[in-house]
C-alpha cells in the first residue's frame, strides 16, 4: 500500500542518518474505504493525489510544532505492507478532526521502501509559514485560518526521487 509521511526537513535529515523512518506507529495517509468513500467519483490518481494532500497538510502541524524547520512542507511517498497500516478515518470523520485517508503505520519505514519526497518550492516558503500559524485555528473551524491554509496548498510539491535525499538535505538545510 503506498502511504503519504507527513514530515518536515529536519526528519528526513534524520532520515539520511538511520535510513528510516519510526518506530511507529506513524501517522500517514493512503487511499483507504473511507476515502474512497469520501471521493466518491474519483480515479485513483485524484485519491491518491487526495492522499498526498492530506498529508501535506499534516505536515503544517509538525511545522507548527517545530519552530526552526525551515517552512517547507514535506511528504514521503512509500511501500508499507498493509498488514502495519491500520485506517483511522471514517467518511464522516472530516468533521471530527480525522481525514477519512488517515492510517496509523505500526513499524517502521525503511529508506528501501521509500519511492519519493515531496517538498515545497522557495516561493512557497511565505504562504507555508503563515499556514503553519494558523493551522491548529483552521482545524477548530476557524474561516480565515482556513482561508490561509488553503492559500499555502495553491503551491504544488516538488517531486525528489530517493537518490537525490542527501542534495535534497543539502539544498534545503545547509
């Protein structure tokens, strides 16, 4: 099952170091029943796109939480064997708090099993930070925190293969 890795620069530096992710468990996100549910006309493509999305914006809360990571968005794209992905989401569950493609990953991620990273371009830095601010107010329904994080997802990710992590570190930590 591919699942989405909310993370920031500064774990996949340490990423680089242990060459995995964990011990979990970990949130992540995937293409679960609930999502699909959730999406109800959408191809595999858009769920998984979906999926990515979630994620990234996951990824504003572990932003949030650390104050020095640079204010990029970060996603790992990866191989997990559906017998440690446990879904955590239900259709309805937007409402709570909980995206229906929410997973709980048991284990850990090895960098083998990892098929991309998905990080945000300089121009996004702005729009990012201000998202990270807000975020927590956005989940608790407030509009115009919503609004902001929104405006941060308008930036695209940009795609790394696995071979590029150490220039990625370099190119985003040094």
């Amino acid at each position: 099952m591919r699942v989405y890795i909310p993370a920031t620069l500064p774990i996949l530096s340490e990423l680089a170091k242990r060459g995995e992710l964990g011990p979990g468990p970990l949130t992540g996100y995937a293409v679960t029943p609930a999502l699909r549910e959730w999406y109800v006309e959408g191809d595999e493509e858009e769920l998984e796109y979906a999926a990515l999305t979630e994620a990234a914006r996951a990824a504003l809360r572990l932003l949030a939480a650390d104050p020095l990571a640079p204010r990029r968005r970060v996603v790992v794209a990866a191989e997990s064997s559906d017998a440690v992905v446990t879904p955590t989401g239900t259709p309805i569950s937007k409402a709570d708090g909980v995206d229906p493609g929410e997973v709980r990953v048991d284990g850990v991620i090895a960098l083998r099993d990892i098929a991309s990273f998905h990080v945000d371009e300089a121009a996004a830095e702005p729009a990012v930070g201000e998202a990270a601010l807000v975020v927590a107010a956005a989940d608790s329904g407030d509009e115009d925190a919503r609004f902001t994080v929104d405006g941060a997802e308008d930036y695209d990710l940009l795609w790394f293969a696995t071979q590029e992590l150490l220039e990625l570190i370099r190119l985003y930590l040094d």
